[in-house]
C-alpha cells in the first residue's frame, strides 16, 4: 500500500540463517538511523535456530513462517503481504539479505534516492575484509554479452557496455549511476514502484529474480539507481562453488531471457552460456561442468525448481 508518511518495511527472508541473523539485526539501527522503520521477517521452514534467534533478538519484529522452504521470491512476497496490512501503508520497503550488514544511515539514503523515475536503489556492496567495493551493476542479458562473456570473461568484457553484463567501469561506482538490474543482495523499493509492478515472480526459486524484477520495473518507468553514500558489507554466497546453486543461477539466467525473447534469439543465448560454461567445464571447473551438463537436457529451462 503507497504512504507517504508510512513507515520504512524491512523485509527479510531466511531459511536456516541463525548464524548470520545476528549481524544483521546488530547493524540495523545504525543502518536504519533517521527513519521510522519496521521489520518483516519471512522464514522458509529454517530447520535451524533462526526462528529462536529472532524472537530473542527481535521481538517486536513481525514474523511470517511460510511453513516451506518456498524460494526467495516467495518469500519476499510473504514479508509484503504481512506489511500491506499495515494501516497506513508503507512508505517504502527495503528488501535485504540476512548476511547484509548495513553502514550507518545506509537505509535513509537509499530510500532518498527514491523518486521520480527511480523505483529501486542500491547501495554500494562490499566483501567482507575487502576495500574494494562489488561491480554490483548489470546490463540486461543480450546475446552479444552473453558470447563477450564467454570469449574473453566477464570482467575483462565488463569495459565493453556491448560485451558484458557487468559493469566494471570504476567511475560507475563513485557517482549516482543508472542500471539496467543490479545485484539483489539489498534494495530500497518506491510503494509506486511496487504498485505498479506488482508482486516477485515467484517461478524463480533463487537467482534471477531480482534481475526479472528490475528489468520489468524499467519497463514500467521506474529505473534502479547506484546510491554510492549509502554502503553495506555483503558476507556473499556459495553459487560460485557449489555446482548445484551455479546450476540453477545458469539454469535461470536462460529462462529470464526466454521470457523476454523469441525463440531463434533464445537459442543463440543459450549457445553463448553453454559456451562460456563448456569452456570454463575443460578448465575443471565442476560448478561449470555440472551448469553445461544441464544446459544440454532438453526442456532444462522450462522449470527451474529449489535445490
């Protein structure tokens, strides 16, 4: 529900995340500073302590068990519908990681950055014990990028806005920067923009989904913004080497972009993936052996299920 005067919702979604929970919700009234905010916590059937971890930390915040381990999109969905029965609406909501750990005032510049034109806004990400801030911004998936990434690899094809998802130019980072979709690790949503774009898709079980989002959002009139003062510590993920959630992040990607295209330029797209995964398969890496290996089962995209 739009508010102006509402307060900001914090949705988070867990599964099995009691060990990093903790640092999340530390850092939150640093990161929240200068805003009347509310958090939302939709748990996917942790099979842990996160549900414990909550209620002691947090025991005001409002909690949504999905009784499922039903996906990120999901439920991100679960966290809106619980702050849609908010009276008076939200102001804005900011959708987080539970191993997001905010900079002070990190949340009020991301939803400043809000408005006009500009109905997503990210911050600047970091590694944990790294200086160097996360290329977190993307160009919508193309063939040409696709087979630049597959070629020469994405972060040298990142210097190339043809060749490349990535967006590595480091002056991309030190200013306000416009995106077509960016890392979803943490981001402030308008209540227009979620108005008009409706809720996540929730066919993604994990991976793409923010990408589908942003894209849809930009097509709608509402662009995702880098806010370079607003900065957070992302802890990171285990797609990089763990063969099954490579898989369905690559799995996915092609189904994002078989979505939005025929079916000639699909298969072109599907190529160019399989290339780069193939290619990178003979180097030994078993996460790209597995992700190609599932690129070649037919009807492979047509349904990406949880792990």
């Amino acid at each position: 529900m739009m508010s102006h005067q509402g307060p900001v919702a914090v949705l988070v979604v867990t599964w099995n995340s009691a060990a990093v929970l903790p640092g999340f919700l530390a850092a939150l009234p640093e990161g929240m500073a200068g805003l009347d905010w509310r958090l939302v916590v939709a748990d996917n059937d942790s099979a842990d302590d996160t549900v414990d971890v909550l209620r002691a930390l947090a025991p005001d915040a409002t909690l949504v068990r999905t009784g499922r381990n039903a996906g990120y999109a999901a439920g991100v969905n679960a966290a809106l519908g619980a702050a849609e029965e908010w009276e008076g609406g939200y102001r804005a909501v900011l959708v987080c990681n539970p191993d997001i750990r905010m900079r002070q005032g990190c949340g009020k510049l991301l939803v400043d950055a809000l408005g006009p034109g500009t109905g997503i806004s990210v911050p600047l990400l970091y590694e944990e014990g790294r200086e160097a801030p996360l290329p977190s911004l993307r160009r919508e998936p193309s063939v040409t990028r696709a087979l630049g990434e597959a070629v020469i690899g994405n972060r040298r094809a990142g210097r190339f806005p043809r060749l490349s998802e990535l967006v590595t130019d480091p002056d991309a980072y030190r200013r306000p920067t416009y995106a077509d979709w960016a890392t979803g690790a943490m981001m402030a949503l308008s209540a227009k923009c979620l108005a008009d774009c409706g809720r996540w898709d929730e066919s993604f079980f994990l991976y793409s989904e923010e990408t589908e989002y942003c894209l849809r959002a930009r097509d709608r009139g509402h662009r995702t913004r880098l806010e370079p003062a607003a900065e957070a510590v992302h802890l990171g993920g285990d797609s990089r080497v763990s063969p099954r959630l490579w898989t369905l992040l690559t799995l996915n990607r092609v189904r994002l972009y078989r979505m939005r295209h025929h079916a000639l330029a699909t298969a072109a797209f599907r190529a160019a993936v399989l290339l780069r995964e193939g290619s990178r398969a003979a180097l030994g890496r078993p996460a790209s052996r597995a992700a190609a290996v599932a690129l070649l089962r037919p009807g492979a995209v047509r349904a990406t299920p949880g792990p």
